[in-house]
C-alpha cells in the first residue's frame, strides 16, 4: 500500500471494498434470476459520461447502448419461455406471461479471488474478479450447459454516496458444451427446429466491433488476463477497463 | 476469537485489514499463474527477507523444494526448460508455429481460482496461515493440434510472513487431489496412482525433499495440509513447510476405504 490511512480511514475502505463486493454479489443474482433488465438502474453510473460494457468480441459504449444490451438479454429471456411454452404446453401452457418469464436460462457467474483498490481521492476503484461460470440457456439446438471460465474486470465509481459501475469488462478463457473438452473441437448438438428462432436471435450492434480476447484454442498465444489493479491516486493516473 | 489476547481498536482494524492484504495477495498469484509470470510471482509475492528465504518452501504431493533457490529452479527454470520443449515439438509438427520467444506457452492455459479461503493470524500479527481449494485445470497444446485439458482440484496451504509491512508467500503446499482429463469420466481412472506419468508429479520431478504427503489414493481425507487453527505466535509444529508435516494417523490401506473403493 503507498499512502498510510488512519484506523478511520481503514475500517471506512474495508467497508466500501464489502461494497464492491455485494454489488457484483448481486450484479450475479440479477443475472442468475434473469433480472438482467434491472441491471443498469440498479448498478451503473448515472454520471459517467463514457460508460462501457465489454465482452470478447466488442463493447457497448455509452448509456443507450449498454441499456439496449441487458433489454435485449430481458427480450431473448422472454423468447426463450415462450419457445418452451409452444414446446411443452402440457406443463407451461396455462402460465401468463408473467409467470412464465425467466423459465429456461440459468446463467451462473459466481465471482471469486477479488482484487481491488480504491483511489486514495475516493472517487474512483477498480476491481478485478475470477469467474468460474456456467449458462445453460436454450440455444437453436435447444437446451445446452455452457462451461465459461473468465475474468469481470470493473472500474467503479463512487456518486451520491454509492459505488457504481462506469467500465465493465466480462471476458472468457473457456466456452465449452459441459462433458466436453476445451482442447477438442466442439461437437455441437443438431438444431431443432421448434428453437430456430434463437439461432436467428440478434444483440444489438457492438458500439466498437473488435476482437478483446480470444476463446482459448490450441494455436492461442500466451493471452494474459485483465490487468491486475494496482494502487493509485486518481483514476487519470491509472488504466482504464473501458475499451477505446 | 480463539487467541486469550485483547486488542485495542486499531489493532483489531490492522489485523482485519492484513487478512484482506493476505487474501489479495492469494488471489494476485492466482493471476500470475493465469499469465505465466512464474518469475514475477517469486519476486513480487514471496519473501525477500534472506533468512525467510533459506526456509522457504514448496511442497506438493510427493515432497518440497526448501530455499528460494531451489525453488526457482523447478519453478521457473525447469517449467521454461518444458515449455521451450514442448514449442520444438509443436513446431516439428507444425512448422506454421514458429519457435520463437513470442509463442513460448501457446496453447497453454493454467487457471487455479481459489475459494473457500480460511486465513487464521497469528495472535503477534507477525505471520498468517491460510488454505484454499481450488478447482484448477491445466492445459496444454499438443503437436496432433488439440489441446490435453487436464482438471486440478486441490487443496493451497500457506503460511503468510509480514517483511516490511507487506505480507508475503513463505512456505505454500498445493496438494492435488485428482487430476483427470476433461470430458472424461474421473471415476474410471487407474485405481492407484500411477507416480511415473501422473502429470503433477512428472512436472514435480525431485524435490529437495522426495516424500509422499498426500497419497491420493486412499487419502483424500488424510488432512494434509492441516486446516490452520488460531496459534499465537509461529513455530515448526505449526508450519506448511518440511519441518511441520505430520504423518496422518489414518494412512494408506489401513484406511479401508478411498478412491475406488467398492
């Protein structure tokens, strides 16, 4: 640690770590339970001008777009239940909209090993997190487990007496069909036709379309992790997890 | 708090505070290791204190490397003499990979997340023990282009010193419980471990001291390393290194049960 703090300020920046913590705690519960849609509000800086949400293979840059994101997660969400709602009418049939929504996707981002450090002017902190994850969502070949191994990589900062999210990066080492191996091609499953409209399911448009990591295969070279946050006085004076 | 000791407001803050140093400081090796900076680990989280760095120590299954030295040469040289091996092979079957600097660790992917972390300080402040399980995989590209993906789990023991008011690695144990191909069926692998092609041990090679610490085959539950209990202040009896194993009351096959016991 560079600067020396008070026991004041200690117990004061071992509480706002807790809470750097708990917001990605529950930034995975909103995911885990579909709320994918409650994210922004609940989450995201309503200050930050060059907000950005990044994932492998590009960024969402600014508000609008970042919300288009997690509407557009809510939207398949829906698709998804009403696909399994045509598919199993037995069981689903008689449920409303409202009950049916959130039945099919289980995203499981459980977030371990934190790093993080909070600027010694306060207003900023960074963080970085392992993710030992899974989806299993229902895909055009129907219900498929996911493997996804990667890093959440947050810049935050702190307004109105909260910490909030102003640069999100969530990118993976590992994509693979559950039993499968990560070293091998991938043997897809065969579409099914009742799901064909997942397959033809579009996100929005990435505000910047670039490559930002590489799915591990074996002709990948050394491709290191985000960068491990560092002490720091202000946020001008480090690195940024916002892509450019 | 197990420790009679009692502390004033700003000791019990520090102490608070060193266990989240001490688990940041766990989790950064867990980075390092994602990104190869074997080197950089032993010098940027482990200690520099001379004496410290005579005891060190770093044990795995079947024994420990003591001292720095020691260490450095499995740990850095030895794994870079490996991989600089592995690129030759890659390449002779695949001239298109070239055997340059540049794609030293190409195909290769090491992920050892911790969890579970269980940190217990020492009453005097001046050391720590941690633990930690990880669900880690290795993998490696392989010259018929795929890659070999190998599970991990295992146990990560480490005894914490403070030099300078920063906290670093002084004697760690990673002790792995199984290592089983990935799409796999783990339950029918070989029943008793094989030392000679296991690659943990392989890749281990001959520790400065060669002893089985944690046998695999019935002794998942041997306690090896220990869960650390509050101590107050640091002695062998205690420690992750050499001079702190205990052979475990319940050993081999006098445990009548284990790894593919039916």
């Amino acid at each position: 640690m560079g600067k020396t703090y008070s026991t004041e300020e200690l117990v004061s920046r071992w509480e706002d770590q807790r809470y750097m913590k708990n917001l990605m705690g529950k930034y995975a519960n909103c995911v885990i339970l579909n709320k994918e849609h409650e994210i922004f509000d609940r989450f995201w800086s309503k200050k930050e001008e060059n907000l950005c949400l990044s994932f492998n293979d590009g960024a969402y840059k600014g508000a609008e777009a970042i919300k288009a994101y997690y509407e557009a997660e809510y939207r398949r969400n829906d698709l998804v239940a009403h696909l399994l709602q045509k598919r199993f009418p037995e069981k689903l049939g008689s449920l409303s909209d409202e009950e049916l929504y959130g039945i099919g996707p289980f995203k499981v981002k459980p977030m371990s090993c934190p790093i993080i450090e909070i600027a010694e002017d306060h207003q900023t902190a960074k963080g970085l997190w392992y993710c030992q994850g899974a989806y299993n969502k229902v895909e055009g070949c129907g219900p498929v487990a996911r493997w996804t191994w990667g890093y959440f990589a947050v810049d935050f900062t702190y307004e109105d007496d909260e910490w909030k999210i102003f640069n999100l990066m969530y990118v993976n080492d590992i994509d693979c069909i559950c039993g499968q191996s990560w070293g091998k091609e991938e043997k897809p499953y065969p579409p099914l036709p009742e799901f064909q409209e997942l397959a033809d399911f579009k996100y929005p448009e990435y505000s910047v379309k670039k490559t930002i990591r590489l799915l591990y295969a074996p002709d990948r070279v050394l491709t290191k992790a985000p960068e491990i946050p560092v002490p720091y006085r202000t946020f001008a004076e480090t690195f940024s997890y916002g892509i450019c | 708090m197990a420790n009679s000791r009692q502390y004033t407001d700003e000791e019990l803050i520090q102490r608070v505070w060193d266990v989240e140093e001490i688990k940041k400081l766990i989790h950064k090796r867990v980075i390092y290791i994602a990104n190869e900076m074997r080197k950089e680990e032993l010098n940027d989280l482990w200690v520099q204190d001379p004496e410290h760095k005579k005891t060190a120590s770093f044990g795995r299954n079947t024994g420990y490397y003591t001292g720095m030295d020691a260490i450095y040469d499995y740990y850095v040289v030895h794994h870079q003499n490996e991989r600089e091996e592995q690129l030759k092979k890659l390449h002779a079957a695949n001239p298109a990979i070239a055997d340059i600097p540049q794609n030293l660790h190409i195909g290769c992917l090491s992920s050892h997340p911790v969890s579970t972390g269980l940190v217990e300080l020492a009453g005097d402040g001046k050391t720590a023990k941690g633990l930690w399980y990880a669900i880690a995989q290795e993998t490696e590209a392989q010259p018929d282009g795929t890659g070999k993906a190998l599970w991990m789990p295992e146990k990560i023991a480490v005894d914490f010193v403070k030099e300078n008011d920063d906290w670093k690695i002084w004697h760690i144990v990673v002790s792995t419980d199984l290592v089983s191909e990935a799409g796999e069926d783990y339950s029918e692998q070989e029943v008793y471990h094989n030392y000679e092609t296991n690659p943990v041990d392989v890749e281990f090679g001959t520790p400065t001291i060669a002893k089985l610490i944690h046998n695999t085959d019935f002794n998942w539950w041997d306690n090896y390393p220990p869960m650390p209990e509050a101590y107050e202040t640091f002695s062998d009896a205690v420690s992750y290194g050499p001079e702190g194993y205990v052979r475990p009351a319940l050993y081999g096959l006098d445990s009548k049960e284990g790894r593919n016991f039916r």
